[in-house]
C-alpha cells in the first residue's frame, strides 16, 4: 500500500513535471515568435532608411547592403531588449552608423569606390540624356570628393543633416554628443565646405 | 540641406551657391531608393542566422517561486559542498606529502670511460719561504795538518794564518 502511495506520488510529480515543461516550451515559443514578428516588422519599416545611411557613407551598394544586415543580426543578438529601447528609428541608425564607419575604417587601404561611372548608374535617370547624365555625376562626385576631405566630425555631422527625417537633436543621439555640438559642427562643416568648393573651382 | 530649420543653411556666412550644391549632392546621396528584394534578403539572413542556444527548463522545478529559489539554494550548497570538499582533499594530501623535507640523493655512479687523472697527483703551490740572512754553518770542516806542506796564497799568508772567518765566508760565497 505504503510502495503504491510512494509510486503514485512519484507519477504524480513526473507528470506535473512534465506538464511544466510543456507550458513552459509554449510560452517560450509564442514569446519566440514575437519577437521574431517584431525584428520583421522593423525590417520591414528601416531597412530601406538604413540602407541609405549606410549607402552615404559607404558609396557601395553592396556594402551598404551588408552593413544593413550586420544591423540586423546584431538586432536579433539583442531581441530581449528591444522592448527597452525608446526610439527603434534612431537606435538603428546609431548601430549602422557604428557598423558603416568601422567598415570605412577598416577599407581604408582598399580603393575608393568613388569613381564617376559608378555614381553615374546609381544616380536617377530623371529624363536628362546620357551627357547631362555624365556631367551631373561628374559635379556630384567634385562635391562629394570635397566632403572627404572634411575634417571626420564635420563630415559626420553634415552627412547625417542630409537625411530629411533626422532632427540635429536626433543626430546628436546618433552621434552621442550634445545638440549644440552639432549645431557648431554644422556650422564649421559648411564654412569648410564653402572654402574648399571654391578652392576647387579656381583650379579648375 | 534638411527642411529642419535647425539644418538650414541660411543665415550661415558661407558661400550660398557653394552650400547649394553640398547640399544638392548629399541629398541626392541620401534620398537614393534601396535596391529591390533588400527586405526579404534581411529577412533571409535573419532566418539563416545561428539561433541563440536556450536553456532548458529544470523539469522537477514548479511554477512556485519559494519552490525554485529553495532548489536553487540546494544546488548552489551542494556545487559548493563539493568544490569545497575536493579543494580540502588535495589539501590534506599535499600537507602527508610535505613531511620528508630531505631528499636523499643516490651516490653518483662511477661509469666506465670518461677521462681520468691517469694518476697524476696534484701538488699544491707553496709560497717562497723567509730568505735565511745569516749564513748556514758548516757541518763538517776540513781539518788542515800542521805538518802539511805550506804553500803560500796570493797574498803570501798560508791558510792556517788566515783568519776561520774568511775561509767560512769563501767557502759560503763559491757554495
């Protein structure tokens, strides 16, 4: 009697046990899934904006491609505090642009990949013709050689202020500095921009 | 180059047209479209990606919170009942080790071949002695017959009238 209590009581607890795990494993699984719905989600609304931070700096698509799904994966490494992140929009730019300037770093002996012919297929057609087409490219990339040549503060500020849904407060998060840092470095960016530019012309 | 008015470029001292074209170009950079299918080719990553390793739930743990945290204080006992344990063992068997502080070393063998002394002795190198400035006495002296022919020296005087002194000092001298 007392050995069938003791085996009951034993069966009882393997299967309250075993009944644990399985409420346990779907709970896990439906939290799982959430999250997985969730990094979906925020593909699906950044990944372009991402892509083109990342495309300023960088000037490759492929490069810019990658630098997207680094962002991403590094994303999902994290997926536990993504419901602890105030911002989704600026959090993501900042681990882009993280990713996007330790990859420039790192290329930094490969060639640039700044040459007209590439910037001239990525550039929108926009109706002009194939010469009007060459010559815009050929200005654009005069320009953009001129911001490499800024000092990587100023360059950094200035590249971020031409995205249209970045406010200076949201660069300086990016950025981690303070808004009236980057107001100043606005400010000397476009001085030495101004000056370059017309160092640039008279050469020519 | 943002429609921000914090971004704006009026009001700046720089060169308007030269800021225009910054601006137009950086714009241009940043307003490019992303290339098709980049979605779903982050998506596919995502999915290819390792998964994260999980841990497995403890299967005798319950839902009850007072439940777990007294098994997990029973693990956390027994892992340092355990270490403790093993670290007192090793302990107690280094201190039963430790009571033959000398070490005997064995005689070293006498091997055939090598070199040898070849029976040479080995002499120890003396100091110089004290220099003797007295001169040494003779021990046996040459006695001279009274009767023995005289034949005089080169200064005229025999050997007998020569004083003993003279003779022992030549003597000492041609020695």
């Amino acid at each position: 009697m007392c050995l069938r209590l003791v085996c009951m009581s034993t069966s009882q607890a393997i299967y309250a046990g075993w009944m644990e795990i399985t409420h346990s494993a779907v709970v896990d699984q439906a939290h799982h899934r959430a999250e997985e719905a969730a990094l979906a989600a925020l593909v699906d609304q950044y990944a372009g904006a991402l892509y083109r931070v990342a495309f300023s700096v960088l000037r490759n698509p492929a490069d810019a491609e990658d630098a997207v799904q680094e962002t991403f994966l590094r994303v999902l490494r994290h997926r536990d505090t993504l419901n602890e992140v105030r911002d989704q929009r600026v959090w993501l730019i900042r681990i882009v642009w993280n990713i996007v300037l330790d990859r420039k770093r790192r290329a930094k002996t490969r060639p640039e990949t700044d040459d007209v012919a590439e910037l001239a297929r990525v550039l929108p057609a926009n109706g002009l013709s194939a010469e009007a087409r060459a010559a815009a490219a050929q200005h654009h990339a005069r320009v953009l050689a001129c911001v490499e040549q800024l000092p990587p503060k100023e360059r950094e500020v200035l590249q971020l202020s031409a995205f249209e849904e970045l406010s200076s407060v949201e660069i300086a998060e990016v950025l981690g500095i303070t808004e009236s840092s980057v107001r100043s470095r606005l400010f000397r960016a476009r001085n030495l921009m101004a000056g370059l530019l017309n160092h640039e012309r008279s050469l020519r | 180059m943002n429609t921000n008015s914090h971004n704006s470029v009026v009001g700046y001292g720089a060169s308007h047209q030269e800021l225009r074209q910054t601006e137009e170009s950086l714009r241009l950079i940043a307003s490019l479209p992303a290339p098709e299918g980049l979605e779903r080719r982050v998506h596919e990553a995502l999915r290819s990606a390792p998964q994260r390793g999980r841990v497995l739930a403890w299967p005798a743990a319950s839902a009850h919170g007072w439940m777990q945290d007294w098994m997990r204080s029973a693990a956390a006992a027994a892992i340092v009942f355990v270490v403790a344990g093993g670290g007192w063992g090793v302990y107690s068997r280094v201190q039963q080790g430790q009571r033959a502080k000398v070490i005997a070393m064995p005689a070293p063998a006498v091997t055939s071949g090598g070199f040898s002394s070849a029976g040479a002795m080995r002499t120890p190198q003396t100091l110089n002695g004290p220099v003797l400035t007295h001169p040494e006495q003779p021990k046996t002296q040459k006695k001279i017959p009274a009767h023995a022919g005289v034949t005089p020296g080169a200064n005229g005087k025999t050997p007998m009238q020569a004083p003993p002194a003279q003779v022992l000092g030549r003597a000492a001298a041609s020695r």
